[in-house]
C-alpha cells in the first residue's frame, strides 16, 4: 500500500515536472501550440539532456523516459 502511494506521488511530481518542462521549452518556441505532440515530447527530451536545471530528485523523475515515453504522458493531461 506505502508503495502504491510513492508511485501516486512520483506520477504526480513528473507530470507538474512535465508541465514546467512544457513552460520552459514553450518559451523558447513561440510555435509549440502549432506542433505535434511527438516534436514537443522530443523537444522537453533534448531541453533535459541539454539545458534544464534539474535537482537531482526532479532528474530521477524523468530518467530513463524516452521522446515517446513524454509523449504518452502529455498526451494522458
């Protein structure tokens, strides 16, 4: 049960995570409302291989997702 509600937790910190991620990058690219779901998920993707100031626990959150992995879950909010 603990552990049913960590994961709860996590899903809840990558997808406010995601959201900031969405905001940064959204910044940087006045067109994103105009691209699909995929070219954002890879742009979140290289902005948090590349750019993004991550703490180490927020950095945990999104490791190992893929372009794809980002794109299903903006897709779900």
């Amino acid at each position: 049960m603990l552990q049913d509600k960590r994961k709860d937790l996590d899903a809840e910190k990558r997808k406010l995570l995601l959201e900031r991620l969405l905001r940064e990058v959204g910044r940087d690219n006045p067109d994103l409302y105009y691209r699909s779901t995929s070219d954002i998920a890879q742009l979140i993707f290289n902005h948090v291989e590349s750019a993004a100031m991550l703490h180490p626990e927020e950095r945990a959150l999104v490791k190992g997702l893929s372009p794809r992995d980002i794109a299903v879950l903006l897709s779900l909010h």
